[in-house]
C-alpha cells in the first residue's frame, strides 16, 4: 500500500514538473502596432495563442511550456480586408487570413527569435536570426539570476533600424500611407537572389563552404550578437539555465538592455550593438552624408541611429 501511495505521488510530481512552464513578456516599444506571430516546432507543446495584436507601448504575458521550442516574430502593416475579412500583413504574414497564425510561419523577410527551452544539460538556448531577412528591431533578454551571473545568459537581438538602410537590391518597399513609400523590410541575399551560394545549400551546404558574404556582413556590422547567415552558429547562440524568463522587445531602446538586470556584454562575445555603426530610419537617410562601399561593392549607408546616439551605445559597455 505504501508503495502503491509512493507511486502515486511520484507519478503526480512528475506530472507537475513536466506541466511547468515559462514566461515570456512580449512589448511594443515601436510608434505602430505590431502583431506578434508564434510557431511551435514540429513535436513541441503549443502555447495558448498564436497571434494577436500589441498597441504601442502594450506588453503581454505569455506561458510557455517546459520544453518548448519554436520561433516567435512582429508582423507589421496589418489589416483586415472589408469585403473578404481577411486579415493580411505587409511584413511577417503568417498566411492564416486571422490574427492567429494557427500553424502558419513567417513569411520572409522578418526577423526571428528562436527558442529551445530545456534542452541539452537542462539549458535554454535562444537566438534572434537575420537569416530570412529583417522586418523590425527586436530584443530578447534573459531575466533572473542566470541573466544577472552573464556569462551566456545575455540579451541578443538587432536594435537597429535597418529598413532605412537596406541596400536597394535587398529592400522591400510598400506604397502604403502607413508606411510612407519607403522600406518596410530588408531581403536576406537568399530570398532576393536564391543562388546556393547564399542560401547556404547544394555545394554550399557546409561550413567549409558557405561563407560570410557582403549582404550577410551588412547585418552583422550593425547587430553583431544575430544571426546574419546559415552557419552564423559561433557568435549568435546563446544559452542561459532552465528557470530563466525573457523579456521580448520589438523597437527596444538602451532603456530595454539595461532593465535585463544584467550587462550586455557577454566575457568573450560580441557587443549587442555596433557603436561605430547604427543607422537612420528611411526618412533620414537623405540628409545623412557617410555612405560607404562593402568590399565587394555593395553599398549601404553608414550612418548615426536617430533614437540610440554613439554616446547612449558606448554607455552599454
């Protein structure tokens, strides 16, 4: 009977332990409204939503199971079609026709944070990708005593705003009021170019092989913890304990780094942010004059981020 009782208790605390869950807070430090998308990986527990909208300055609370694993987005310029009801976005549409994406993932160009929680060692590995391309600024910082001992447990993410910047070959632009004609997203040199070469696959479907090129240096120069192509593995995983919560930001500000509780720079890493390089928003890149061409001949703009000056950056470090 006592065995039978233990059992029984073992088996209910197993069940608990394996029902804990996470929590990620979601906030819209941008001037617009962003609809978050979330995809659960192949086998992973979902989470209760999959979509829905944050005004500005709108924060939302979200469970994750224990063991979860899957990508998280901004979806932007967003609306519902009068005569049909669908739901539709510029950037990021997941496809569903609703706020939900039930399912659906990203449609590139969009920036990505990527999430195994628990997962080898009991670690929580995360990442933010510029690999499908860049829609919006986003930031995810770990939170907790992990966060506060560094080490790997740092905040990763591209604070810069490079929809402005984006080398013409790369940029998506929209004719829409909303956005004012100019750059709402910038293409990965796969999904504008779809050579193997960029794509990281066929006879670049290695390390050996597949190398950093000019476009995928445009993203890393300015968000050196992200990842800007396939193999990008080294300098944009990061990992933290498994009783970790994260703060996920989109448009953050030096403000949303320092609230992490920890200090951004990870011993050995790259900076959160390259404080030689940050760029202008579209409508300030006329009146900026530093421009400059990458190695191999493609240009884009180096210039002074309007919202995070060179001072606030080397206040980071």
């Amino acid at each position: 009977m006592a065995r039978a009782h233990l059992a029984l208790v073992s088996f209910f605390a197993a069940s608990i332990i394996g029902a804990a869950s996470k929590s990620f807070t979601i906030a819209n430090n941008c001037e617009h409204t962003v609809w978050p998308g979330i995809l659960s990986s192949a086998g992973s527990a979902g989470v209760d939503t999959t979509g829905f909208a944050l005004a500005p300055g709108e924060s939302r609370a979200l469970s994750v199971p224990s063991g979860w694993s899957g990508r998280l987005w901004g979806r932007t310029l967003c609306s519902t079609d009068a005569a049909t009801g669908r739901f539709a976005c510029v950037t990021g549409d997941c496809g569903s026709g609703r706020q939900d994406c039930g399912g659906g993932g990203a449609a590139p160009p969009a920036t990505l944070a990527e999430f195994t929680m628990d997962g080898s060692g009991g670690m929580d590995f995360y990442d933010v990708s510029l690999v499908d391309g860049y829609n919006l600024p986003m930031l995810v910082a770990p939170q907790g005593a992990a966060a506060a001992a560094g080490g790997s447990c740092v905040p990763t993410g591209c604070m810069a705003d490079l929809n402005g910047a984006c080398p013409a070959d790369l940029r998506v632009a929209a004719s829409t009021t909303s956005s004012g004609g100019g750059g709402v997203a910038c293409k990965s040199a796969c999904e504008a170019f779809g050579s193997a070469q960029y794509c990281c696959n066929g006879d670049y479907g290695n390390p050996s092989t597949c190398k950093p090129s000019a476009y995928s240096q445009f993203f890393k120069n300015a968000c050196p913890r992200a990842y800007s192509y396939a193999y990008d593995d080294a300098t944009s995983t990061f990992t933290c304990a498994g009783d970790t919560a994260y703060a996920i930001t989109f448009c953050p500000s030096t403000t949303s780094v320092k609230a992490a509780g920890g200090s951004p720079q990870a011993q050995g890493a790259l900076p959160l942010m390259n404080a030689t390089m940050v760029y202008l928003g579209g409508d300030q890149v006329g009146s900026a004059t530093a421009a400059a061409r990458l190695p191999s001949g493609l240009l884009h703009h180096v210039v002074v981020l309007a919202v995070v000056s060179l001072a606030l950056a080397g206040a980071l470090y």
